[in-house]
C-alpha cells in the first residue's frame, strides 16, 4: 500500500513539475517573440502555433552540437506551414532573418536557439493533449 501511495506522491510532483516548467515556458517564449521582432510576420503570439513547424537555418539544433554555427549560412527562423487544399502542402516562411551566422551576436544566436527549443517544447505538449483526447474516444468504445 505504501509503495502504491509513493508512486502515485511521485507522478503528482512529476505532472506538476511540468506544468510548472510549461508555464514558465510560455512566459519566456513569448518574451523572445516579441524581443525577435517575430511579432512583425506573425500578429498574434497564439498563432505562432498554428505553424506545423519552426526550423532553424545557419545553426545546428542537435544534442551534439546544439548552437553550433554553419559556416557560410544565414541564420533565420523559418517556420512550416501546411495546407492539405493545396497542390504544394507544405511551404516555408521566413519568420526572421538574422543575416550570416558568423557575424551574428552570440547571445543574439542564443536567444534564437532558445527561441526554437521552448516553441518546439510547447509544441510538444499541444501534441500530446491532441492525441490524448483522441485516445479517449477509443477508451469509451473499448469498455462496450
């Protein structure tokens, strides 16, 4: 009963400490949008997630080399689009364009990283509540 009752003490504090970490999140992500002019392709900071995707040019985003600069590239945020009524579904808008990478600031560089991560990070959240509240249609069906 115990080890029942500290499992159970340990997924709250786990589910709390993301929400936690979502809020927080959001608090920042929004602090960057507008700090990257991305405000100016973008009116509105709820419809940054209507993108199906935010990339990166000019710096890598791997575990490995997270923030390390392609020589000779430019950095921008380029954002994914999807349309399945069109004849191209997918198309690429530049949300932010920061000229050669090399010459860039590095904390300007940085703050773009971190720009992409926490938007990726909050995306990921609003995946997991889609497919969830998909699943609870199968759950009512499974229990017939």
């Amino acid at each position: 009963m115990n080890s029942a009752l500290e499992r159970l003490k340990n997924l709250t504090n786990k589910i709390s400490s993301y929400e936690t970490a979502r809020k927080e999140n959001l608090k920042i992500l929004k602090e960057l949008f507008y700090s990257l002019d991305i405000n100016h392709k973008v009116t509105a900071f709820e419809n940054l997630f209507d993108f199906k995707a935010i990339n990166l040019s000019g710096v890598s985003l791997s575990d490995e080399t997270l923030g390390a600069i392609k020589q000779g590239k430019y950095l921008q945020i380029l954002a994914i689009s999807y349309d399945k009524n069109r004849v191209q579904k997918s198309k690429n808008i530049s949300l932010a364009y920061f000229g050669r990478v090399e010459n860039v600031d590095e904390s300007l560089k940085n703050r773009v990283v971190e720009f992409v991560i926490r938007y990726r990070f909050e995306k990921s959240f609003m995946t997991l509540e889609h497919y969830y509240s998909m699943l609870e249609t199968f759950g009512e069906k499974s229990s017939e």
